[in-house]
C-alpha cells in the first residue's frame, strides 16, 4: 500500500518559503504522453492516459514511473484490495 506522508518542514530557505506554487512533473509528463500519442494516431493510449490524468488530478490515483512509463494505482483499488 503507498501512503502520502507530509510533513511541515522547518526553517525553509527565503527563496522556498516564498514559491507560490509546487510544479507537478508527473502531470506534465503524462500531458507531454498524451499529445505524443494524439500526434501519432494511437487515439486509444491517449485516451486511457487523459483518464489517469483525471483521476491524478482528483486525487484518486498515484502515478510511479518506472523505465519512463507510468504506472498507476487507483485508490479506490488500495481501499478495497
């Protein structure tokens, strides 16, 4: 099971504590995926990876990249498996 674990950090850095925003490269990449499947008319792939970007935005899936692929887990699959 994956758990997301935050913590506060203390004492960050100026420049840090002053960011007003965290850049997710996991939503990046899999939009960079997505076009790069439209652009080669594998319209299905792209298809699945516009759902797990839904669901990754939404907070009900986590995306590991292994080998530079995604792999998902949904967490309604974690609750209930």
């Amino acid at each position: 099971m994956w758990v997301r674990i935050y913590k506060p950090l203390k004492n960050l850095p100026k420049k840090i504590r002053n960011m007003s925003e965290v850049i997710d490269f996991t939503e990046i990449k899999l939009k960079q995926l997505y076009a790069e499947y439209i652009s080669s008319g594998n319209y299905a792939v792209a298809d699945t990876i516009l759902k797990v970007i839904a669901e990754y935005e939404s907070g009900r899936a986590l995306v590991k990249w292994k080998g530079g692929l995604p792999y998902v887990k949904y967490l309604d699959d974690l609750q209930h498996g």
